[in-house]
C-alpha cells in the first residue's frame, strides 16, 4: 500500500466549474501536509500548505482530517490554467522532513 | 542563482552505460533532496544531503546508484550500469534547511531514457 493515495483521475471538467480532490495517508506520524501542482514536463511547484483548521487561498480551498488521516483540496470557479496535475504531500518527522508524495490527481479544464 | 538548476537537461543512454546527473542548489541552501519521478507517478525519495554529509540514502534503489556532494554546494547522482528500470525524470530540491520551514525549490529535472 503507498503512503499516500489519491485518485489519478483524469477529472475532465468545464470552465467554471468546482472540483474536489481527496487523498489519504497512512503514517499517522505525518506532521505537514501540502498540494503540490506539477504541470507537463515541469518540475513540482507548492500550491499550498495544509492546516489542521482549514485554509483558503484565494479560489483554493484545502482541509485535513487527522482522525481520518484525509486531506481535500477544492478548487471553486476553474479555469483553463488550473490544468496541471495535482500531488498530495505528507512529510514525517526526523533530521529531514523529506517529502512523499502521492501518484498524483490530473485534471483538464476544458473550455 | 536563482533557482535550482540541473543538467543534463536530457540523456538518452545505452542499457549498461553509467551516467552522472549534477544539481546545483539555491546558494546557501543547506539540504538538498533527490527524487526519482517514473511516468504517471508522484516523485520518490533517493536521498538527503546536509551540507557535505549524506544523512539519508535509504531511498536508492540499488547500489548501481551513488550520490555525493563534496563541498557541501552541488550534487551529482552517478548510475552505474544503467537499466531500462531507470528511465524516469531525476528532480534535485534544496532548502534553506532540513525541516523544510521555508520550503523546497525543486530544479527542472534530468529525464533519463535507458535504450
């Protein structure tokens, strides 16, 4: 079983519309969670960080349940630059917090 | 420099031929990260350097692969007899320090091809 799992998708989606993405993990030892977006043939670049409270930034929304061992991240009103793929990241704690990412969510917004 | 950088950008190389992947971290940065990305998946852990020292390598995935970073600034990712198992992209990221407070900067990547 990976560490982290998401749905890979592809999650096809009309401009405009909201979209949800959910990942879990599985070492309940994770101390920081983050999305990540990875464009084609791009490096990974952060989107946001993930709060036990919930953060909003902007048209991005991202929750995580520790109970659950779940995050989400909800993207409102897409648009056509959003079409990238998204990575759920954990990090554990030690003497580095190396990240472990999920497989990744890919979505296209289409016109 | 600015960002993360790394090269080759591309490598195409035979099955059994060894290659050398170098990255040259944000100046000052401390930690700096591999990750092995295979197509369709996220990005997984090789291995961790702190200055010179190599702190964490229990992501390599066999002793064909070796890492160093003598002087404590660039790194360079040596495969020794490469396999078509190999083919991925390799992504560098270094960070101000280890507990990634202040983030990780990934380079753009080496897509190693294995023919």
């Amino acid at each position: 079983r990976k560490e982290v799992e998401q749905d890979p998708g592809p999650f096809n989606v009309p401009e405009g519309a909201t979209v949800a993405f959910n990942c879990t993990y599985s070492n309940s030892a994770s101390q920081s969670f983050f999305w990540y977006r990875q464009d084609c043939r791009k490096e990974p670049k952060l989107l946001m960080s993930v709060y036990s409270s919930g953060n909003e930034d902007g048209r991005f929304t991202a929750q995580l349940n520790r109970a659950s061992q779940y995050i989400s991240l909800l993207i409102r009103d897409s648009k056509l630059s959003d079409s990238a793929t998204y990575l759920c990241v954990v990090t554990v704690g030690g003497s580095a917090r190396q990240l472990t990412f999920g497989s990744g969510t890919q979505l296209t917004v289409l016109p | 420099g600015a960002g993360v950088s790394q090269s080759p950008r591309y490598k195409v190389a035979k099955r059994g031929q060894d290659v050398a992947l170098r990255c040259d971290p944000i100046s000052g940065h401390v930690s700096l990260f591999w990750y092995q990305q295979a197509l369709g998946q996220g990005p997984e852990f090789l291995t961790y350097f702190q200055n010179e020292a190599q702190l964490d390598k229990s992501g390599l995935p066999s002793d064909r692969f070796f890492a160093e970073r003598p002087e404590g600034s660039v790194s360079t990712l040596k495969i020794q007899r490469t396999q078509q198992e190999d083919s991925a992209v390799y992504l560098c990221a270094s960070s101000l320090e280890g507990q990634g407070v202040y983030g990780y900067t990934f380079g753009s990547g080496t897509r190693l091809t294995v023919v």
